[in-house]
C-alpha cells in the first residue's frame, strides 16, 4: 500500500488563462512552479509556463536547454544548448492499449484534505491487478476545476509523450514490461488530467512532484521562440 504523500497548501489565488496580448513583445501566460524528485536525485524545481498557444518548460537547476509545446501544431520541441540540437517529437499515431491484466481505477474525495482556491480535493489513484497481486502505479492528487484550459494542455502534451514511449516498446527487454511500467511510464495518455489539475503526484518509478506555486504572469513572447539555427530531428 503506497503512503499517500501529505497535501500541502497552495496559493489560493485562482487565475484563468487569457490569450490577450499587451504588447509586440508580451503575451498573457500562466506559470506553474512544481517541486519534481526522482530516485536517487535531489529534489529540484520545474517551472510551466504557458500562453494561448505554446508551453514552456524549465529545469530551474539546469540551463543546458527547455522543451517547448506548439499547442496549435500539437508538436514538442526539446531544445538542447549542449549540441545546438531540436528534438522534435510530433503526433505519433496512438496505440490501443490491451493489458493482459485488470485496471482498478479508485477516484475520490479526500475529506480533510485543505481546500485549493476554495475547490476540494480529489485522490486518483490506478492499481494494476494480475491474477497473483495487485500493485499501485499512479498516485495523484487533483483539483477539479483548477485552471481547466492548463489541464487540457498538458493532457495533450501527455498523450503525445505516451505515443513517442510506444514507438520502442518492441525494443525494451520483456523483463521491464512490468503491469506499472506499461501503465505508468508507456500508455500513460495523461487520463487525470481530465479529472483536475495535479498538486501532488507519485509514480511507479518513484517520481514525484509538488505542486507548490502558479499565478498569472506577463511572459517575454520570445521564451517561446525555437531556435532556427539549431539542427533539428525526430526519432522516426
């Protein structure tokens, strides 16, 4: 049984997302600020910035490049300064999902959990059970209502980064292709989404994150920008 991560209090100032723009060189965005650790790593800050029409990701810890979503192009841009190099990850056709095990999916509402932006939270939780065990492989704790246009992009983002995991499936040893691992890390299209914005998240590879701050902001439009002197490329 996972040990449900304690919900911590977030800013109760609740911001809608907004595509006008103030000027040739701002535009309107919402940024997210989560604490994210994995195994073995210290714990280091993410940001999320997004605009009408494109998000942004930063490693606080690491200036070595960002990754980019062109939310109308529906098409991730990993940039990295190292190598002047674009991954390009696009929309992968989406692979149907056909476990040779059960999916137990428990959805609900934790009572004395504090209220976010005076909306309740909500536990999402998704067991993988064989004939032998059952194991817990998301842990996730959401609100329902919270910034409704951010969780809808990061749904999409989500589900093309799950169609890139399949495109190598028949590659990865069949040791590893392990119920969670398939559920968790391959086909993971991001379903949570749909119920609420993430503030507290554990993963079966024991990645977690926090959220611990997001307001309004006046972005540079230029963060946003790809650069075109940098070679690009896709993995297929």
């Amino acid at each position: 049984m996972i040990r449900r991560i304690p919900v911590y209090k977030v800013s109760s100032l609740f911001l809608l997302l907004s595509s006008a723009v103030y000027s040739a060189e701002s535009v309107n965005a919402v940024k997210l600020t989560y604490q994210e650790q994995e195994q073995g790593v210290d714990p280091y800050v993410v940001t999320y910035t997004m605009s009408s029409e494109f998000l942004r990701i930063d490693d606080e810890a690491d200036n070595s490049g960002y990754i980019i979503y062109d939310l109308k192009q529906n098409r991730i841009y990993s940039i990295s300064h190292y190598d002047q190099s674009i991954l390009v990850v696009p929309q992968y056709p989406e692979k149907e999902f056909k476990p040779g095990f059960n999916l137990d999916i428990e959805y609900k509402l934790l009572e004395n959990a504090p209220m976010i932006s005076q909306k309740k939270v909500y536990n999402y939780r998704v067991n993988a059970v064989t004939k032998v065990s059952s194991e817990t492989c998301m842990d996730i704790q959401l609100v329902p209502g919270l910034l409704p246009e951010v969780t809808k992009s990061l749904q999409s983002f989500q589900k093309i980064i799950s169609a890139q995991h399949t495109l190598n499936l028949e590659q990865t040893p069949e040791e590893f292709k392990t119920p969670c691992y398939l559920v968790d890390q391959v086909y993971n299209k991001g379903d949570y989404y749909s119920k609420g914005l993430p503030i507290q998240e554990w993963h079966s590879n024991d990645k977690r994150r926090q959220l611990m701050n997001f307001e309004n902001t006046e972005a540079d439009a230029a963060i946003f920008k790809i650069p075109q002197e940098y070679r690009q490329y896709s993995l297929k």
